[in-house]
C-alpha cells in the first residue's frame, strides 16, 4: 500500500509526470512505467481514485447503453473481457443486470434494441416472469437480462496502489501541480502546491474536469461540457437487492449496485445533473470551484417519483447519502451520448498530453493510443 505521502523525498527529476491519481492517472503511470520510464504522479486529493473514479455508477460497460452510438457501443463489448481479466479480483458479478425499453418513449424501439445488440455483439436474453413482474407493463415494452458488471472502487484503488509500488512509481498525493513550462532545455518544469520543482521530459494531464485549470498548459482543442452531476445511495428492497436496473432510451434511469459501501446508486437523465455548461462558453467558470460553492441539496426526490413510476418496488428505496462530483464529456457527442477518449499533444507545449476517458472501459482506448503514437521514452 502507498503510504501517506508528502514532497520530501520525492524526486526532483523524472521521465514522465502523471498529474492526476484517479483510474486513468493510475493506469498510464503503470504503462509508462512497464515501458522502463521513471515515472512520478502527483494527485490532489488525500488518496487515489478518490473523486470522479469513485463517484460514478461503477458500471463496467457491455455497450447496451449507447443505441446510438456504434462505435463506443462496440468499442465497450470489446473491451469488457479484458478489463474482467485484468482487474478481476475488483469486479462484481453476482448480480443480474436487466435493460428495459420504454415504451411510447423510448428513441429506440424493441426491435432496434435487439438487432443493435446483435450487431456489437452483446448477449441479449428476455428476462425472466419473476424481473418482469417488477416493470410497469404499460410503460415497459420489453426487459432484457444482459451481461454487463460493476466494479468495487476501493478494490481498484487497492490494485493501483500495490501495482504503483511495485512498479517503482513515486507517488505523492495531498499535492497539486500548479504551473508547467518548457525551459529552454527542452525540459518540463512542473511546479507543485507544496514542494520543489519537478523536471520531466513528458506530462500526462489526467485531471479530468481539471483538465483545462493548470496554468501553462493549453487549452484541450475539443470543447469540454461539465455537469454537476449528483448519484443517489440508497437501500433497496429484497425485491431490487439482486439486480440492476437500466430503462431507457427516453426516461434513461439507472439503480445500479455500489460494491465501495454496499449499496445502490440511483441516478436519472432529468435529475442527476444539477448544473452544466459548455467550458468554451464560460471559460471563467472553474469545475472545481463551482462543486465546492455547490449549496447542499439532492434531486432524489424527483429521480424516485419518476422511477417508481417504471418500477413500482423503487418507490420503497431509501436514500442513505449522494455523491456529488462533476462529470465532464466531449460537448460534441451529447447528441449521441459517444464516450470517445480524449488523448492531444498540445501543440504550444510538445510532450504535455491532457487525457480524458468518460469511462473506465475507455482505458483500453488509451493505452492502445499512447502505445501506438507515444513513443517510448529513450532511456538515459
């Protein structure tokens, strides 16, 4: 286990930086380091994977969720076995994961469903009389059992912090980087909130909702929108304990298993995001900021009341907390709810790369692309 941290000790001069300890941050610090590089990462928070990697629905996505988005459906279905494999112990399967079609509402239809399914090749399987019975047959025309899994937060955060150590990564967490310049050496100058300077030859900017505030480094070429987006715990009752629900692709509401505190997260189209913006429209407006100046408050209410109304057993659920974080995306596919990844060399600071993924499955995405267009570092 990574133990708490603080700059001393921590190098002056390294490979590769790594800002950002959440799920990507972590996952491109072990590939640069498996390629040889000495590797340093920095993360603000107290611990890693601690904000976006952990406030989310800790779906591992099987591509049943984007109909109108071939490639990020596909891309997910292929994606899945590998991410099962390589973080197994931190996977949850033992639970049935059921996707349902509204009916009168939905953008697709049964039939479009299944033939999309068919087409990335994810199994699909008319759910049994006994999930069934839990949907409003008047306002559900078809519930399919899927094969799409959740994954433990905390398990993750136990991985990277093992794999890290292992790998001879230095992490500090607790810090910030503040400002990146390159010196006329050719050299990155990374200065951190709380410590020395730190010299690197390449920086991957995995903030996410950060991923434009570190001064030096150039805005990303595609415009970002943020949501302040808020995931309701809640118990369930016996009936829902074993399963996660998915209707869609109108009134798109989810009741997912939260493995981290052994609950379920309850979110919804219309309600979860409480705010967003489009970050080239206000450029002023700082994600992080805006989260903290957030007054206190949850849409729970109206997720239920509209829920219950598909799967009349959520309205005995009963909300224990919410997990307020933002979420950041591509503004260009909010159309077709894409999740492409975002991996730029800035073309004003060559070696800077901002990263973003949208979800952990992307990860792949990432790696794939930094190993195929990011050279390894030669060493010195």
């Amino acid at each position: 286990m990574i133990p708490e941290s603080t700059t001393t000790g921590f190098p002056t001069e390294t490979d590769v930086l790594v800002i950002g300890g959440g799920f990507f941050g972590c996952s491109v610090a072990a590939f640069e380091a498996e390629r040889g590089a000495r590797v340093a990462l920095v993360e603000r928070a107290e611990k890693l994977l601690t904000r976006a990697s952990y406030a989310n629905q800790a779906r591992v996505h099987g591509g049943y969720h984007y109909p109108r988005s071939f490639r990020t459906a596909y891309r997910s279905r292929v994606n899945l076995p590998a991410f099962c494999r390589d973080f197994e112990g931190s996977v949850r399967t033992d639970f049935t994961n059921v996707y349902a079609i509204a009916r009168g509402t939905s953008k697709t239809s049964r039939r479009q469903y299944k033939r999309f399914c068919e087409a990335i090749g994810a199994p699909l399987e008319p759910a049994p009389p006994p999930i069934t019975g839990l949907f409003s047959s008047h306002l559900i025309e078809a519930v399919f059992v899927t094969e799409e899994f959740v994954f433990d937060a905390l398990a993750l955060r136990r991985f990277f912090e093992g794999r890290l150590v292992d790998l001879g990564v230095a992490v500090v967490t607790g810090s910030s980087v503040e400002r990146v310049a390159r010196e006329d050496d050719g050299r990155l100058d990374a200065d951190l909130s709380d410590g020395p300077r730190l010299r690197a030859r390449r920086v991957y900017n995995c903030t996410y909702s950060g991923i434009n505030q570190i001064e030096g480094i150039p805005r990303t070429r595609q415009a970002l929108k943020h949501e302040i987006a808020e995931l309701a715990l809640v118990r369930v009752p016996r009936a829902l304990s074993g399963i996660g629900v998915t209707v869609m692709d109108g009134p798109y509401f989810s009741l997912m298993p939260f493995p981290a505190e052994g609950v379920h997260t309850l979110s919804h189209v219309r309600y979860t995001p409480h705010e967003g913006w489009v970050e080239d429209d206000q450029p002023e407006r700082c994600p992080e900021a805006e989260l903290r100046a957030r007054e206190p408050g949850t849409t729970f209410p109206f997720m239920m009341r509209d829920a219950r109304r598909y799967v009349p057993a959520i309205g005995e659920v009963t909300q224990v907390g919410s997990l307020m974080e933002v979420k950041t995306v591509l503004a260009r596919n909010e159309v077709d709810d894409g999740r492409p990844i975002l991996c730029e060399e800035s073309p004003e600071l060559p070696g800077v790369f901002s990263v973003l993924g949208a979800k952990v499955d992307n990860v792949y995405d990432v790696l794939e692309y930094i190993g195929s267009r990011i050279p390894a570092l030669e060493l010195e």
